[in-house]
C-alpha cells in the first residue's frame, strides 16, 4: 500500500494547482485584452479621406511624414515640384561623364525613330510628318516627369494601327483627311485626360482588366494584322481594303494583284527588309553590335531613298513618300473638337488608347528598372504620359508611348537618363527642319519593310506556351484577345481580352476557396488540411477560412451554404469524417476579408440565425479594419455576441474549448 501524502507533499501540490490557476486567468485575461484591441480599434477614414490622402501621397513624395521641414510651405512646395518633376531631384548629380553615354544613346535613337516614326505615322493613316513630330513633344514632356530612366518615347505600331481602325469608322481618311486629322488629335487629348487621372486618382488597378496574358495575345494578333497590311506598301497596291481582320486583308492582296502593279516595290521593299532582318540576327548574336540594327533602318532609308532618286525609279512605278511638311510642331488646338456628334465614340476611343498605351509603357519602364534595381512608380509615370499626350495633342502629335524596340536599344546604347530622350527630339527637330526634301523620295516599300522587321518582338509564342503551362483561364484570355483582333477587328479583341478577364474574376469571386484549416504541431498555427495532412483539428469545432479579399453579393450565399453544408444533418456523413461529432462551435478566420457590403453582413447574420438552430455558436477570428467597423455599424457583434471575437484562430479555438469544459 502506498504512504499517505506528506505534509510537503501536499502544499507543493496546491501551489502547483495555485500555479496553474493562475496562467490560466493570465492567459484568459491576456485573450479578453486582446480581444478589446479587436472590439475597440477605431474607424478607419472614409472615401474622401482615403482619395484625398492618395492625392497627397503622389503629389507630396513626403507626403506622411511630420516633420518640421515637411511643415513648412518652402518645403512642400519643392517636394511638390520634385514629385511632379523628377529631373529635379536627379539632375543636381546629373555629370557630364552621363551626358556623354546619353547622347550617344539618344544620336543612336534618333537613328531609329526617324525612319519607324514616318512608317507608323503611315499605319495611323497620317502624313509622315506627324510621326515626326510626335517623337519630339511628347519625349521632352516625358524627359521632366518621368520617372523611368532608360523608356523611349514615341509613336509605336499597335497604337497607331489602332486609332487608324477605329477612327476610320467615323471619319475616312482619304475623302476627308483634315476631318480626320482633327479627330485624331482629339483622341490623343481624351488619351491624355484619362491618363493624367488614372495616376492622379490611383485608378491604374482598371489597366489590370487587360491582363498580361490578354495583352501577349493582342498584341501577337496585333502584329500579324500590321505585317499583313504593309502588304500594301510592300507590292505597291493603290486599292486596299479598311478593314483590319485577316480575311478581308487577304482577300484584298489576291484581289489587287489582277491589278496593275509593280515588281520594283517588291524588290526594294523585300531587299531592305532581308538586310534589316540580318542586322537584327547579328544584333542578338552579338550585344556590342546592338547599334547595328538601331542603325540599320535609317541606313535602309538613306540607301533606298538615293537608289530611287538617282534611277528615277519613281517614274517606273515605284510609290514614294513625297512632300513632307518641315519646320517645328505647329500647333492643333484649334483643330480640337469638343463640339459635334463624335464627342462621345472619340472619348471612348481615346480611353481605348489610353489603357493599351499604359499598359506597354508601364511594362516596358518596369522591365527595365527591375534590370536596373530601382522602383517605378506607375502612377506617376501614368501621369506624366497623361501631360505629355496632352500637350502632344496641341502640337500636332497623335498619342504616344513607351516602345519596348527602342527603349531595348536606348538601354542597350548605354544611356544614363532620360537625357537620350531630349537628345532624340532635338535630333528629330533638327531632321524637320534640314532632311524633310531629302526624304521626299524615300519609297514606301522600305517603310513597309521597316515595320516589318520591328513585328517579330510583339509575337512572344514563348511567354504564351508559358502562360497555358501556368494558367488555362488566362491562356484563353490570350487565345481570345489573339483570334478576336487577327478575325474580326481590334474592338472585338480588346473586348473578348476584357470580357474573358473579367469572367476570370467573377469566378473566383462567385465561387471563393473555403478551406477548413487545422493546428500546425507544436505551434499555433492554422494552416488549410489539405494542403498540410499533418496539422490536427479540434474535436466538435469547425475552423474555416475564407479566402477572398471581398466578402459580397457576389459570393455571400455561396460561402453561407458552403459553411452550412459541414453543420446541417444532409452533410452528415462529411461531418463524421472531419469532426467525428456534432460541431458545437464554427470558427471564421476572416484575415483575408479586407471589405464587405450588406449582402455579406445579411450572410452573416442568417449563417449565425441557422448555426442557432442546431446549437452551434458562430466565433469570428481576426476581422479586418473595415470588416470590423461594418460589423460595428450593422450591430452584428451584438447578435452573436462581442466576446465571440478573437484576435487570432489560435486564442478563438483554446477560448471555445475553455467554454465547453466550463460547460461541463
């Protein structure tokens, strides 16, 4: 028989239940205190708190600090001035060792623009002129605010084959080109409106409806419907079609071939584009020969331009550029039209443009100062895009953007800042004002072929295998995008982009992942069961995650009867298998909710109705700010009851347990 407990025995095992107690009150107070900090956290701003601070944030780059110098008015006015204008802040360490690897780059530009400007001022259905001179104003507006140091800034060929499809459905450009001009230029000011307020509203999240998987599928689609174009100029065709689909393209080529035309623009054009095409081989085979193919356009222009010339090959049927118009940008504010009947589809396409533009020259500027190491901020760079399309569209320019070939070679070229760029406009102005005559015989063949050699970078058949490895909803988004613009137009291809998008994110919005989750071993965490076998659920409590961001309309009755679906006796075999018993308490880990509407707080409220029901207690776990604040507002916290809210799963499951076995 055992001894009786000694006297020592005894107080040691009462200060060892003491012991315990009392870490038990500690710990139970430490989760009401807690708790509090969930229950008592105060409002969060409103909507004109939260759009005004945004504001403040891009024009004030110390926007929330508070410090004396910040207070002053001095000195909110340069971090204003530094905020809008960049080069301020880094032209006082800009030095002349900089300048000299920014003019070669920009001279080494310049070589580039200059020829692939005229040739997609002709995609736009524009005088050459006009690609010149967008390669001048809207650079140097980009060369003050921007923030990227290495994009170049000019016309590019998607755009242009864009407004030229769309605009061409309002006003034709060969009955009436001044008409038609003058809607252009209103589209690059509506571009430039709607840039300017993405990046000055922070609205740059509506470019993400174009997915990235949309836009390599655009814009290979895009690609293959300008090459076939430049069959026009390429064979010397004087009747093509309007229309951008494939069909209607290649039906116009076999059709105006029984037309008389003439071989001489083949040879050239085919010529030129085999040279340009063996530049660019030699450029990828060797970096340090990069100013090879920069190069190689503008010696195809000079070198065909003089062929013709001194052959008089014009009179043999050859088709050439004729008069361009020199001089400096003149200005188109009067040619602006705010008034009429187009108002509302130029606005429309203007917001088009602005979007497609955007998103190539924030991927672009991204690419490349990820190369670099530093940030780019999009929403300033939306705002400076958003100034210069509008001062663009006052001085005779059409919309403009980064282009990914030139800034690879401005990059490539060694350049230190966005100094190429001003050098590239002035070598540009210089062109208008002593080359315009010399280029009066530059054949139409050797534009058509320049812009075919700059397509092959637009069709990444690489990233889009990647994409269907990764993702098939977004390969079908690409897939859309690529057969909408190459069959039936570049709206459609937008649209099907968007709408395949768009159906991407109702989806998982309608239909959000809810997982159960379980304890990690030997730590507090809770993690989904699938996913981690080994983590362990507690007896009679249902622990569930939700995860999506937004708790709505949308997904509310599908999360209430999918968390109904573990409780009510149709689902009882399931809830034998993951409870092995009657769920007693359901536990919501709300840390990925950031926001709701009514429609989930009304989900809420009847899950909580039906969870009563069947005596079973609804526990809420980490609610967000505006989570908790709506919840407050709606009076919810005291239908369930506010001391079933936890800061952490963990506190929720070890309080629902304390509960039970007091119970008991």
């Amino acid at each position: 028989m055992s001894s009786p407990p000694t006297l020592d025995q005894t107080l040691r095992a009462d200060e060892l239940t003491q012991l315990h107690h009392s870490d038990a009150v500690t710990t139970t107070t430490g989760q009401l205190e807690r708790a509090k900090w969930v229950l008592n956290s105060p409002d969060p701003p409103g909507l004109l708190v939260e759009l005004l601070a945004s504001v403040k944030t891009l024009l004030f780059s110390h926007g929330n600090r508070t410090s004396k110098q910040t207070r002053s008015t001095s000195k909110r006015a340069v971090s204003f001035l530094q905020a809008m204008f960049p080069i301020l802040s880094w032209g006082r360490n800009y030095r002349v060792s900089m300048f000299k690897n920014d003019l070669m780059a920009g001279l080494t530009l310049a070589s580039l623009c200059i020829p692939q400007s005229i040739g997609y001022a002709n995609l736009a259905k524009l005088d050459p002129q006009y690609g010149l001179y967008t390669s001048v104003v809207p650079p140097l507006i980009y060369s003050v605010m921007g923030s990227s140091r290495e994009i170049a800034i000019g016309p590019v060929a998607v755009v242009s084959m864009l407004l030229s499809s769309m605009i061409q459905n309002i006003q034709d450009p060969e009955t009436d080109p001044v008409a038609y001009r003058k809607l252009v230029f209103t589209v690059t000011f509506f571009a430039g409106a709607f840039q300017a307020l993405f990046g000055l509203f922070r609205l740059g999240f509506l470019m993400d409806f174009l997915s990235h998987a949309a836009l390599v599928g655009f814009m290979g689609g895009a690609a293959i419907v300008i090459g076939l174009q430049q069959l026009k100029g390429l064979f010397g065709i004087s009747h093509f079609t309007t229309k951008t689909d494939v069909v209607s393209v290649l039906h116009s080529v076999f059709t105006s071939i029984h037309h008389p035309w003439s071989p001489l623009n083949f040879v050239i054009g085919c010529s030129f584009l085999i040279f340009l095409l063996f530049a660019r081989f030699i450029g990828r085979r060797n970096k340090k020969l990069f100013w090879f193919p920069a190069t190689a356009p503008l010696i195809s222009v000079i070198l065909s331009t003089l062929i013709v010339f001194l052959t008089k090959a014009d009179k043999h049927g050859v088709n050439i550029v004729k008069h361009i118009k020199g001089g400096l940008n003149p200005s188109s504010v009067h040619q602006l039209q705010f008034n009429g009947p187009h108002v509302g589809q130029t606005a429309k396409i203007g917001l088009i443009a602005a979007v497609i533009a955007l998103t190539e020259a924030i991927a672009v500027g991204r690419s490349f100062a990820s190369i670099k190491g530093y940030h780019l901020d999009g929403n300033k760079e939306m705002l400076a895009m958003g100034f210069m399309n509008i001062a663009g569209s006052i001085t005779s320019c059409y919309v403009a953007t980064g282009s990914f070939s030139r800034t690879a070679v401005n990059f490539s070229a060694g350049c230190e800042t966005v100094v190429s760029n001003i050098v590239m406009g002035i070598t540009v102005i210089l062109s208008l004002e002593l080359l315009t005559r010399f280029l009066y015989y530059t054949p139409m063949a050797i534009l058509a072929s320049i812009i075919l050699s700059a397509l092959p970078g637009l069709i990444d058949i690489h990233e889009a295998y990647h994409i269907w490895k990764v993702d098939k909803l977004d390969f079908i988004a690409c897939i859309g995008a690529f057969f909408g613009v190459l069959f039936v137009s570049v709206e459609i291809g937008l649209l099907a982009a968007v709408a395949i998008s768009f159906a991407k994110i109702l989806l998982n919005s309608i239909r959000p992942g809810i997982e159960e989750i379980g304890r990690i071993p030997a730590t507090d965490t809770y993690c989904d069961i699938n996913q981690y076998p080994m983590a362990t659920k507690t007896p009679d409590i249902l622990t569930v995650r939700i995860n999506s961001a937004l708790l709505c309309f949308a997904n509310a009755n599908f999360i209430r009867e999918r968390i109904l679906s573990w409780v009510t006796e149709e689902a009882e075999d399931e809830i034998k298998e993951n409870t092995k018993g009657r769920i007693q308490v359901v536990i919501l880990d709300m840390s990925t909710v950031t926001n709701m509407d009514t429609a989930g707080i009304l989900a809420l409220e009847e899950l909580h109705k039906k969870l009563l029901t069947h005596e079973t207690e609804l526990v809420l776990a980490n609610p967000r700010w505006q989570v908790m604040h709506k919840l407050k507002v709606a009076k919810f916290l005291e239908k369930i009851g506010r001391e079933k809210v936890f800061l952490t799963v963990s506190e929720a499951v070890d309080a629902s347990i304390a509960t039970k076995l007091t119970s008991c």
